[in-house]
C-alpha cells in the first residue's frame, strides 16, 4: 500500500513538474509602450538597408532565430521559451517601432542590443530585413 500511495504521489509530481515546463513555454504578451509601437521606420527599405540588416541579423540573432527567422537557430534549444517564427503573420503584423523596441530593450531570454547595436540606423536596418522574412 505505501508503494502505491509513493507512486501516485510520483507521478503526481511529475504531471506538475511537466505543466510548468509546457506554461514556462508558452510566450507570455510582449507589450509595448504606444509611443514606441507608433515609431516609424526612418529608414526605406533598399538593397543596402537589407543588405546591413541581414549582416546584423547574422552575427546578432541567428543563433536564436535561425538563418531565416523560424526561431530555428542553434541556441534556441538552450532557452526557457521559443523564439518565435518571423515568418508567420503574427510577427510580421507588429508595427516598426514594436520590432524596434523589442531588439533595443529585450526581455527574458532576448537580450537587450541597444549597446551591442549602438546606432539607431542599425537596429533599424535589422527591422528592415525582419520584414524580408516572410513566407
């Protein structure tokens, strides 16, 4: 009977541990500040925008994301939560300024680039080629 009462009260323990670890993945609202979600992108989408944005994309957040954005990337596995796909039209219907802000300040297990990207324009470019990344 005490091994019975053991049992359930391991497998219990389990289900627990196991619906934790499926909530701790689940991506919780990312919200941003209206101010920022309604920043325009001061820089046009060109060759050379998208060009100086997959540069960046490359040494910054494929690692994460995967070479084309379907939160793929070597690292990702390491992580608490998922990176998100960019190609799917939830990503990609978030404003410019949304992006920006979320590759500027992180949360969680995104960090925050606005001192490994310094220049404004930079991080802009990457939003410029986020939005190459769709299906």
């Amino acid at each position: 009977m005490k091994s019975k009462l053991v049992l359930a009260a391991s497998i219990v323990a389990v289900s627990l541990m196991s619906v934790a670890f499926t909530i701790d993945q689940q991506p919780k609202p990312w919200n941003v500040p209206d101010k920022n979600a309604k920043t325009v992108n001061p820089v046009k989408s060109s060759a050379e925008s998208i060009a100086a944005g997959k540069t960046l994309w490359g040494t910054h957040c494929a690692s994460c994301h995967g070479k084309t954005g379907l939160g793929d990337g070597n690292k990702a596995a390491q992580l608490k939560t998922t990176p998100p796909d960019f190609t799917k039209a939830a990503f990609q219907s978030q404003s410019d300024g949304s992006l920006y802000y979320k590759v500027s300040e992180g949360r969680d297990d995104m960090p925050s680039f606005k001192k490994k990207i310094p220049e404004q324009e930079d991080i802009w470019d990457l939003v410029v080629y986020m939005r190459t990344l769709k299906k």
